[in-house]
C-alpha cells in the first residue's frame, strides 16, 4: 500500500471508531433529552449533545472534520473536569489509568484536530 493511501486509511479508521464510539454515547442520551443533563450540568448539558451527536457525525463523513474532533475534545475536558477530576492521577486496580478511556477518547480527538480527516472524507483534506 502506498505511504499517502495508508496514512488516510489510518485517518478513516480513526474518524470512525471515536466517531462511532462516542456518537453511542450521544445516541442513550436522545430518548431522555437535554432535561436530565441541563439539571446535572446546566447550560453546559446542551454542549453534551453538540459534542457526542454532531462531534461525532462531523468527524464520521468527514465534513468539517477538525470541527468535530475539536468538539469532542471539548466535550471530553468537560466530561473529565466534571465527572472524573479526582481520578486523574489515580491509577486503577490493574495498574492502568483510571480514565485511560476518556484520555483515550480525548488525546484521539486532538490528534485528529492536528492531523485531519484525511483524503477519504467529504472535504478530502
């Protein structure tokens, strides 16, 4: 496989399995609506729907990719500033990080930001 065909097939993989990862996430949360998270979190709750509903949908066809990686980056410091801040330098029973899925989810996105969606994508940058 050529270098340039690789390297947007690695960036395809990547839009679509934290796309798909956290558009999951967005998908439970639709039938109950904003009410339960805008009581949780106030205002900030309707950014909970932006980052795992559009982020994700962006970032999976590829338009305006960086855009929706850049909201699910955000979406991910919120969710780890608010719901895990005192787990960030815990490490679990096993000896992995405590929010080893969230950092996942969280430097994925950035590298996406950085990198692009690659030529595989609606904008084929």
């Amino acid at each position: 496989m050529h270098p340039t065909t690789a390297d947007n097939v690695g960036k395809l993989i990547l839009r679509l399995v934290l796309g798909l990862l956290i558009l999951l996430h967005g998908i439970a949360k639709i039938p109950s609506g904003a009410a339960g998270i805008v009581d949780m979190a106030g205002v900030i709750g309707y950014g909970v729907f932006i980052g795992e509903v559009l982020g994700p949908v962006l970032l999976i066809i590829g338009w305006h990719a960086r855009i929706g990686a850049a909201l699910i980056a955000i979406n991910m410091l919120f969710a780890i500033g608010m719901m895990h801040p005192d787990e960030i330098f815990m490490l679990n029973q096993h000896g992995g990080w405590q929010i080893e899925l969230q950092g996942m989810y969280l430097l994925t996105a950035l590298a996406l930001v950085f990198t692009g969606p690659g030529k595989l994508s609606i904008n084929q940058k």
